[in-house]
C-alpha cells in the first residue's frame, strides 16, 4: 500500500512530468508538499471540459455527511476491487479517474515494531500514480470537496523487499492516448485500462532504508531498481 508520498513540484522530475501532462501553465497551482499521510490533503489533477485541472482533495476516498474522512479506510483502492459493483471505487473508475504526482513515496514492510522503510524516487519523471476522485457537498453549509485514493497492484517481484503485498499504479505518463483516456471523465471503457494493473517499473527507482516516513534519516546504503523495460533490453543483449 502506498501511505505517505512527498511532491516538490521545483523538482527536474516534477517539472518532466507536467510538462508531460501539458500544464505549465498550473504549475504554480501545486501546493508545497513536503510529505502526506492518509487523510491529508493532496493535489491531483483531473480532466473536465476546460482541459486538465490541478486541484486540492483529501486522500482518503469515503468520506462522512460532515466531510470528514469515514471509518472506513479508503486512502488506497486495490485493483481487484474495481469491477467489483457497490465497492467504493466501481463507479470513480468509470468516471472519476485521476492523476496523484509524486516525487517520492516511502514503503513500509514488516510486523509492527520491527517495520522496514524505504523512500523511493524515480530517476527521470515524477510519478503519475494512478488514482480515483469522489466530489462530496455538505448539504447544510453547500460546503463542496474532493476526495482522492491511489490505486494498488498486486506486488512487482523486483518490489517484494520494499512492500511484498502491493506497489501502487505507476501510469505511463508519456503514453498521450492512454492518458487522455484516464482523464477523461466521459471515457468508461475501462477494458482499455486493463494492460495497466499489470504491475510496472516504469523508471529507474532510487531506493534509500529510512527510519520512518516522518523523518526520513537515512539507515543504509541506497541502492536501485531498474525498469521493467530496461530489464528487458538487458535480458535480450544477452541472448
């Protein structure tokens, strides 16, 4: 699961990916975010009929009638759950899909007390972690706000060290059709998404043993992961 991710939106690698998603012009939208936990607020970005928005949501899914976030926890969506009808990301995934940018998230993995925590950082472009949006309205104060979740896959081999029951969707950012179609909010077709809950390295990853999420002093030597499309090269270099 993915529970605390960092955006420095300044970043070489944040700046890649939104010039990726084609909005420079909202780049000053993104909000200082230095590190979030579940239920904090977070910025997405989403698609409506002006063209892609950066706005603020609170990453936790469910939310109560007063906006505060449910018992339920919702921060992360398991793809095994999105076809699944009534579960609370079937209908976001038809029509409430969104993009939550990431220059680094941090793992855990282990029984409590003796956990494990790794931040990772891609090397070229921030993450374009796949998510899903929900729009709540307080019915007395017309109060209006999103909510957000990022989806998880089952877990990547070369992952299993790092958390060995899920990664998060990492969406292929450069892929101008298929995201376009992610944030289309007319686009249902979901069957098109299917080749991306395929768990996928997309970029070299820089991972570095931190203490825990909150202060992140490093514990050991850094090391990487490569893509899964490097792996492949290198798999047939040598065949």
């Amino acid at each position: 699961m993915c529970g605390f991710f960092e955006f420095d939106s300044k970043s070489a690698q944040a700046q890649a990916l939104i010039r990726s998603l084609e909005i420079e012009e909202q780049s000053d939208l993104f909000q200082v975010n230095t590190g979030s936990g579940p239920a904090s607020f977070v910025d997405i970005v989403i698609g409506q009929q002006a063209g892609l928005q950066v706005v603020p949501a609170i990453w936790w899914l469910l939310l109560d009638q007063n906006l505060k976030p449910s018992h339920y926890t919702s921060f992360n969506t398991r793809s095994d759950k999105l076809d699944v009808r009534n579960s609370a990301g079937y209908l976001p995934y038809r029509s409430h899909r969104c993009i939550v940018p990431a220059t680094a998230i941090v793992e855990g993995e282990g029984s409590k007390g003796k956990r494990r925590y790794h931040r990772i950082e891609p090397e070229n472009t921030a993450f374009a972690l796949g998510g899903l949006y929900r729009e709540w309205w307080n019915r007395d104060t017309g109060e209006q706000m999103l909510s957000c979740s990022i989806i998880t896959l089952p877990p990547h081999l070369a992952w299993q060290d790092i958390h060995s029951k899920s990664v998060p969707l990492f969406l292929p950012h450069d892929d101008k059709d298929i995201i376009a179609k992610w944030l289309d909010p007319l686009f249902s077709d979901v069957e098109e998404f299917r080749g991306l809950l395929t768990p996928t390295i997309r970029d070299t990853l820089k991972i570095t043993p931190v203490d825990r999420p909150s202060t992140q002093i490093q514990t050991g030597e850094s090391f990487a992961i490569f893509s899964d499309a490097d792996h492949a090269r290198s798999a047939g270099s040598t065949t």
